[in-house]
C-alpha cells in the first residue's frame, strides 16, 4: 500500500475533488487546508494579488491510500485531467508499513 499526498492550491479543490470521485482506482481522500510558505515570486502564475499580499499561498493537502499499482494511473489521470492543476500542483508517494480500521 502507498499513500500520494499531493498540494494544490485551494482555488481547485471542488474541481479536483469531482475528478478523483471520477478515478475508479480511487476508493476515498482527505483534504486538508494548509499555508504554502515559501520563496514566492511575482512571476508565480499560481498566485493571487490577495497571496501576494499575505505572504502565503492557501492550499490543501490531498491524501490518498493507493495500491502501488494505481500510483501511475491515478497520476496520469490528474495530469490529463482539466481540474486546474495545470502543472503547479505537488506530489509525493510514501511507503504504508500498515493500514486498517480501528
């Protein structure tokens, strides 16, 4: 098992959240809203004046349980997908050392 977590920018979370309920190797997600800290310039297209403003982009964090063999297809699904990613969205795939109901 593996976990993809992702971050996008919270603009796209209603778009994102219709494409994985679309994915049939997707079973469920969490979504969780976080602050992007970081060097951020004025050529960032991701960026809104208000982010500007702030000094923090608001994004979500996406975290999905896959089988390892879902990985890139779940992937190459978002990639294609017209959700607003568009390139600017993060990712990374952790080993599940175990997972289960409590």
């Amino acid at each position: 098992m593996k976990q993809l977590v992702m971050m996008v920018h919270a603009n796209v979370q209603q778009d994102l959240a219709d494409r994985l309920r679309a994915i049939e190797q997707v079973q469920g997600f969490s979504f969780s809203h976080i602050e992007g800290h970081g060097r951020h310039t004025g050529e960032d297209r991701n960026l809104s004046p208000r982010d500007k403003v702030v000094g923090y982009v608001p994004q979500v964090r996406v975290d999905i349980m896959l089988d390892e063999a879902d990985i890139a297809p779940v992937l190459e699904a978002l990639r294609c997908a017209d959700c607003g990613l568009n390139g600017h969205g993060f990712y990374w795939v952790v080993p599940v050392e175990q997972y289960g109901q409590l």
